[in-house]
C-alpha cells in the first residue's frame, strides 16, 4: 500500500514510502501462534507488510532438533497464506551472523522502508545478551508483544531499565508514523490476548512434522530465490 511522504530536503518532492516491520526467529515450525500475532501487529502498527526472518541459526539456542532451513521457510510459507505477511532467509544471503549486522544492511538496502522490530515479552527478558543489542536500540523502533509467563521478567529486566524512557504509545510508529521515517531509540508495548501456542509443542505433537514438506522447492518473498 505505501504512503507519499513530504521529503524536507527537496520542498516539492514525495517519496513512497513503507511501514515494514520485522519478526525474526527459527521458526521450526511456523505455527497459528505466529499467525495470529503477525496479524495482530500488523494491525495495530497499521504495516503495509510484516517479513518473517528465518534464521539459518541462532547464537543464543542449541541446533539441536533444528530442521532443515527449506522445511521451517515451507511451514512459514504455510502459515503466511492469504496475508501481508512475506518469508524470507535473506539473512542466509546477507551473511550476517547477528541481527545488529542484518538491520543495518536491510535498512542501506530498502532505505524507502521504515522498519521496526518485533518480538515477544520473552525476547525482552533476555535482550540484554544479544550482540551489541543497545545499538540494535538505536537502529531502529521496537515493538514488544507482552506473552504471559514472560511480561514481569521482561518488564523488569536490564534492558527494560534502558529502554524505559524511550517507551511511547504504538501511535508514534503506526504506518510508520504517516511515512516520516520515525527514529529509534523508541519501544512501543502491543497487549495481545494470550496465545500459548509453541514449537515445541508443535514438536511434541509431531516430532516428524516436517515429513509433508519434503521434496518441496520454495521460493523466498523477498529475494526470490529458491530452497528445497
């Protein structure tokens, strides 16, 4: 959808511009969990599209029990159908190994979007150990889904304590604040109704669920290219 927005810098130019917002993770599998959350986010923030950001792995958890990167992007593929949801592995193509590294090659290469960061309560309670997460803070907005279990530790924890006055109401990003490129550092909370939906109950279930997407090509949203 996009917006026309004002550039300051030329008194007669409008660019296109869109709201974006990103949700990394393994996605092994992409469950209705992630669905409804997407939808709920994209909603509230009023994103013209919300990419799903399939890890090839994760510094912070085990690769153990981690299926095949075709397999989890063909669950997300899955989960993501008629929707403005789009999956993607292109932190694969960028070769980026953290996700300070990643945002900041994603924002030089579609400098016409504005992005913003999504995660869960339970992401917050642990933000503190990712890499150089305070500069992750001032690359771009962050919006927290409060999960239950999860929101007192996150509500309380290290980088909460930072983030604290930065935290505003999700109208200072929504559509990306009518497209005027809204700066970060800025943590916006989204109240969700409980979804206690896992992978790992999914795992549980069905430790073989990714038996039905086997032999299965699959096609990235953003880079186009193939996985199988």
């Amino acid at each position: 959808m996009g917006r026309f927005v004002h550039d300051s810098t030329h008194d007669s130019h409008y660019e296109m511009r869109n709201a974006v917002g990103l949700l990394g993770g393994s996605f092994n599998p992409a469950h209705g969990g992630h669905r409804s959350i997407s939808l709920f986010a994209i909603d509230a923030l009023q994103l013209d599209a919300l990419w799903w950001i399939v890890s090839p792995g994760n510094p912070l958890k085990s690769d153990k029990g981690m299926a095949k990167l075709s397999h989890r992007m063909a669950s997300a593929k899955t989960q993501s159908r008629r929707s403005k949801i789009k999956v993607s592995a292109i932190e694969m193509q960028l070769g980026t190994l953290y996700t300070l590294d990643m945002v900041r090659r994603l924002k030089r290469r579609y400098p016409k979007h504005d992005f913003i960061w999504l995660m869960g309560a339970d992401n917050l309670a642990q933000f503190h150990r990712w890499h150089k997460w305070k500069e992750i803070a001032h690359t771009l907005p962050i919006a927290v889904v409060e999960r239950p279990g999860y929101n007192d530790r996150a509500r309380f924890s290290p980088a909460m304590a930072y983030f604290r006055k930065f935290q505003k109401p999700k109208k200072f990003f929504q559509g990306g604040n009518s497209g005027n490129n809204p700066t970060a550092p800025l943590l916006i909370f989204l109240r969700f109704r409980p979804d206690n939906r896992s992978a790992t109950m999914v795992r549980m279930a069905n430790p073989r669920w990714f038996d039905c997407y086997r032999n299965l090509s699959i096609k990235d949203d953003i880079t186009h290219r193939l996985y199988d």
